[in-house]
C-alpha cells in the first residue's frame, strides 16, 4: 500500500515513533488549568501534543499541491509537524531543480528551550530526499522564544502558516504574519470544533471580509480549519 507522503523508510518509522509516543503521553494528561496560564506552561513544559497523523499527512499533501517554498509554524513542540512542513518544503524546492538547502525555508518556532532542543534531535534522525542524504533541518530556521517576539522580522513572502499553537496566540500570531502572506497563502488552525469558544476571536477576524480571508472547517478529528488569504486588490 502506498504511504500518504512520500519519504524514506527511516523518516516513516521515527514518525510513527513519535506519534505513538505523543497519543500515548496525551492519554494520562491531567485535568489542564486555562491555557497560558503558569500552571499549564508548567504541566505542558515536556508534552509534545503533536499534530495528529492524518492532519499532518494532509498538511504535508496541501504544501505539495500549492508548490509552498516559505512556511510558517506557530508552536512546534518536539518538531514532529515540523518534519512534514519540511519534508514538503524540501521536496518542493527538488522538484522546482534547487538544492533543497537554502531556497526553502520552515520557520519554526517553540518557547521552552528543551523542547526546542528535543525538536533537533528529532529532525537530525530524518532524511528528506530519495533516501540518499540530505536530512530535513537544511530547511528549518528554529526561533526559540516567544512567537510574538520571534516572528517580527525576517519572514519573506509565506506561502503557509500552520497554527498549532495555544489558541490565545492564534489570532495575534496571525495579525503578526499577515501582512507577510502572498495573495492565496493558506493557513490551517488545528481543534476548531473542540476549542470552538476559545478560537471565537480568529474566526470573527478571519470571517470578517474586510480582512481578506475565507475560512472552512474541514471535517479532521477535533475540526481543522482551512483558511485562505485573498485581500482584495
Ligand atoms: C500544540 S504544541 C505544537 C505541536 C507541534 N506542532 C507538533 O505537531 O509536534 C504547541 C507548542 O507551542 C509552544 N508555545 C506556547 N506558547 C508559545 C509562544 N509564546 N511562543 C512559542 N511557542 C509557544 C508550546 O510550548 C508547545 O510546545
């Protein structure tokens, strides 16, 4: 049977790996305090509540499809998304004859600094290409700290921002890139259904057409939202 991305074996098994081992830490989680809050900050400091399997799959499909070469990830954690972004921003830049290297780039951003840490290890095990080499940190540019302060400059022009990121930093997070995203970029919200009322003020934002965006919810485990920027010219 086919793998729904396209990657070497190795990087297919430490992604299994991982997943099993974040589901497994998810499932004896403690009843959590409000989000951001220092308790939750404490509790959450080790977990890496990483982007279920088949929303990553889709991700990684979605970037191959708009040829995305300038990602954004708001909350990266152990790094586990992030090896999709970059397995897709890497074959992208393959596939349009680059050296995978340098042309692409997937911000990554994670406030604890041990996750941070662990997030390199994890990336260092995967390989990117045909199997030969080349591995998927070559495109991934780690800003540790606070997002809001971590993604004030040099962004580029975004093709993509993934937010899997507590929900009160999603809509400052996205005020901050917006004005960085080209005309189609695509942003994807992850638990909109399960978080509805705490993701009340993107989706006011993201819904009111003054602001250029167009949202769906897309029927994933939890409610993924699609979102896409299209400002009026
Ligand atoms: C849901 S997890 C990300 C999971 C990751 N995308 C994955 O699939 O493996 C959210 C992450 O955002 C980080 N975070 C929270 N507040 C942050 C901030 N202000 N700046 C940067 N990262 C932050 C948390 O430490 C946590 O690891």
């Amino acid at each position: 049977m086919s793998t729904p991305i396209h990657a070497p074996p190795q990087t297919l098994a430490i992604l299994k790996a991982l997943h099993s081992q974040s589901l497994l830490q998810e499932s004896s989680l403690p009843p959590l305090p409000p989000r951001c809050t220092p308790a939750f900050n404490e509790i959450m400091s080790d977990k890496f509540i990483a982007l279920e399997q088949d929303k990553a799959c889709f991700v990684y499909n979605l970037l191959r499809s708009m040829n995305a070469k300038n990602v954004i990830e708001a909350g990266t954690s152990f790094g586990v998304s992030t090896i999709y972004l970059a397995l897709a921003v890497s074959q992208n830049v393959e596939r349009s004859g680059g050296s995978g290297n340098g042309s692409g780039r997937v911000v990554a951003t994670e406030n604890e600094p041990g996750k941070a840490e662990k997030a390199r290890e994890n990336w260092s095990l995967a390989i990117g290409g045909e199997g030969e080499g080349e591995g998927v940190e070559g495109v991934i540019d780690l800003r540790v700290g606070d997002l809001l302060e971590t993604l004030k400059g040099d962004l580029g022009v975004v093709d993509f921002l993934l937010l899997d990121i507590w929900t009160p930093l999603a809509l400052p997070t996205l005020k901050l890139v917006q004005p960085s995203l080209r005309s189609g970029a695509v942003i994807i919200a992850d638990n909109t259904v399960s978080s509805y009322e705490d993701y009340t003020a993107l989706r006011e934002y993201v819904e009111n057409p003054e602001n250029g965006f167009r949202r769906m919810l897309l029927p994933f485990k939890g409610g993924l939202d699609m979102i896409i920027y299209e400002p009026r010219a």
